[in-house]
C-alpha cells in the first residue's frame, strides 16, 4: 500500500470513529432531555423545583448542542480535505458542562437512551411522551441502573 492510501485509510478511519463519537453525544444530550422529561414527572407537584432543574439542564443541552455542532462542521472541513482529519483528534467534547456531576449525568442520560431505544424502537425522538410512558421509561431505566 503507498504512503499516500495509508494516510487516506487514517483519514477515514479517525471521520469515521469522530462521526460515532458525535452520535454518542448527541444520545447524551437526548439523555439529558429525558431525564428532565422523567424529572419533571417525578416533581410534577413541586414546580419550584422543576423550574429551577429545567434552567440547569437547558443550559447543558444547549452547551452540547452547540458542541455537537461545532463538532459537525469540523468534520466536514475534513470529509472536504481529509488532511485536515487530524484536527478531529484535537476536538474535545465536554458532555453535561455545568452539570455538577457529569460522569454520573453521562450515566444517567445514557441509561436512559438506550431503555429507550429498546421500548420505543424507531420512534420520533421529536414526540411528545404520554404520562404512562414516561413512567414506563422510569420504571425501566431504574431496573437497568441497578
């Protein structure tokens, strides 16, 4: 193989797993936003405290979204030039910034994408949830935290 289809394999290989890890953030951040979902049904009694967690988890998702974003056009830069592939390896992404426990949140949010993932397949992630399965996401959720 020549020196130049070894640097085009790396190229791709590095867009290829920089692509993967964008999806994996973008599940965090929908992670995020079920578990606000779960949160507020939990508290649904207590707005006090639903409001103040809707401007904390607010914040971290559009933290991540504009991450994600920045993300995305950086790998285009680099589908456009693959010499620039090398620059995803210096991107660094940040998921559930101004969370006071990100690690723990990171969890928590991918937990709860792949319940739901596994009891919703294929469903709009754009849909309303009904109370009912919300509860489900929760009970379901809860079990795999276990």
């Amino acid at each position: 193989m020549s020196r130049k289809s070894d640097k085009n394999v790396s190229a791709e290989n590095i867009v290829s797993s920089f692509e993967q890890e964008i999806a994996r953030q973008e599940d965090i951040i929908y992670g995020v936003a079920l578990f606000f979902e779960c949160l507020s049904v939990i508290h649904g009694d207590q707005l006090a405290v639903v409001e103040t967690n809707r401007k904390q988890f607010r914040n971290i998702i559009q933290n991540g979204k504009e991450m994600t974003g920045r993300a995305t056009r950086l790998l285009e830069e680099a589908r456009r030039d693959p010499a620039k592939a090398e620059l995803l390896r210096g991107f660094a992404f940040s998921p559930c910034l101004g969370h006071p426990k990100p690690g723990e949140m990171i969890k928590r949010a991918l937990v709860l994408v792949n319940t739901y993932n596994r009891i919703f397949p294929g469903r709009d992630r754009s849909r309303d949830f009904t109370y009912d399965e919300t509860i489900a996401l929760i009970e379901q959720a809860s079990e795999a935290l276990q």
